[in-house]
C-alpha cells in the first residue's frame, strides 16, 4: 500500500464490517454443489475424504440456509456497492496464508492455529460470492510461492482492472515470472 501511495494513489483505509469473513459462504453455495454433484455422489467411496465431508455438508443443507445464503450474498453485494461509491477498487491480499505442510490442516495465523482451507480461501471466496471482477498480482520479494494482492472493482471493470495492473507491473510494484520450462508456442 506505501507503494502505491508513493506511486500517487489515494489509500483510504475501509472497515466493511458485512464483508469480513466467513459469512454464510456453505449457505450460499454448498446447494449449489450439492445440485452438480447429485449424480456423482451415490457412489460417495469415489471421494476423498475431505471431499466427501464437504460434500455430505452440502447435502444437509436445507432450502432455508441456501435462502439465508443467497440473502447474505446479496448483502455483501450492497455493502461493496457502497464502498465502491467513495473509492475506484478495493484491495485485499490474494489469500490468507502461502502454504502448509502436507498432512497439517492448521497453520499459524499471527501466532494462532487457524484452519488451513478457511484461511486460504479468506478472500477469494469473497470475490466469488460478490460476483466482482477482481484480479491477483504477485508482489515482490523472496518467498515462493510470492504473496499476491487482490483488486477488486465494481460490476463491469476488468478493462480498469487491468489498467491498473499494468500500471503496478511498471512501476515495480507487482512482478510476473514465465513458469519454470515455459516455451512460448511456436
């Protein structure tokens, strides 16, 4: 953020209470998944187990939490509308946390256990319920994988949205690298 700031962006510090995680994210989606696994799931053995208990998650949910969560959903919609009036784009990290250690669930969050898969998808899944054009830049620095930030712009803003980013990427202050053995197509 100092380095937009010092690039000559205006940084407003938003509190969007309705915005902080995790909301009704199951509610809002998980019927959804329930519907496009249907046929899939009456053989449950051919999923994982962590599939297998989302999925069974999903298939509880009733018609009342799907309501309560398309209700949420369009309540988060509202409140970034609203704090879309006073600024161009929201910006949020990419995720929550890097990585984990195969076979750990949790990871250390500000020196707290935390829930890997919450914490990963903390401000993706945002994006995803809002319905909003967003678009992930890698920062730089050391670490791999690199931490990335979020921008978030109103309906209809991918053309600003990626303005933005190209501008970032020449000022230095997102990077993008070719994957290792990448080969442009000849």
């Amino acid at each position: 953020l100092a380095g937009l700031e010092a690039a000559g962006a205006t940084v407003t510090h938003l509190t969007v209470a309705e915005l902080d995680p995790p909301g009704l994210t199951e509610a809002s989606m998980y019927p959804e998944v329930a519907a496009a696994h249907r046929q899939r799931w009456r053989e449950p053995h051919r999923f994982g187990p962590g599939v297998r208990n989302r999925l069974s998650r999903a298939f509880a949910l009733g018609v009342d939490d799907y309501v309560a969560g398309l209700a949420w959903r369009r309540s988060i919609q509202a409140a970034a509308h609203r704090a879309l009036q006073n600024v161009d784009v929201l910006v949020t990290p990419t995720v929550g946390v890097l990585r984990k250690t195969i076979g750990d669930d949790e990871v250390d969050i500000a020196g707290s256990p935390g829930g890997f898969r919450a914490n990963v998808a903390r401000f993706s899944a945002l994006v995803n319920h809002l319905g909003f054009p967003a678009l992930a830049l890698p920062l730089p620095g050391a670490s791999h994988p690199p931490p990335s930030l979020q921008i978030i712009g109103p309906p209809w803003s991918e053309h600003r949205l990626l303005e933005i980013g190209a501008a970032l990427e020449h000022a230095g202050l997102t990077i993008t690298r070719r994957p290792p053995h990448w080969r442009p197509q000849t």
